[in-house]
C-alpha cells in the first residue's frame, strides 16, 4: 500500500472538522508509517466511496 502513488491528477483541497480522537488517529498512523496526511485520507475515502456508490447513484438501490 505504501508504494501505491495516491492523489494523482488534478488536486482540489476541501476543509473539513472531524472528532478529535479520528483526527490523533491519522497523527498517530502518519508517524507510525511515514505517509503524508493527504494519503491517509485519500486511501479513506476511496475505501468509503467504494463502499457506497450508492451514494453517488452508481448502483442500483435495493429495498
């Protein structure tokens, strides 16, 4: 995972406020794997959005 290039293309910064103990969370996995915080999150955040293409209304929802 650590080899894999993350945040590649064209970059858009976004602010958000998360819990404090998420945000020591990526402090601490920064320090204990030398990956920039930018990576952390982005590696986050596609597992999530693959997670949920429903939310992007790329799958059909099922009742």
């Amino acid at each position: 995972m650590k080899s894999q290039k993350q945040n590649e293309g064209e970059l858009k910064e976004i602010a958000v406020k998360i819990e404090k103990k998420v945000a020591e969370d990526f402090e601490l996995m920064m320090k204990n794997t030398g990956m920039p915080l930018a990576d952390l999150v982005v590696i986050a955040m596609k597992r999530f959005r693959s997670s949920h293409l429903d939310y992007l209304k790329q799958v059909p929802v099922t009742e």
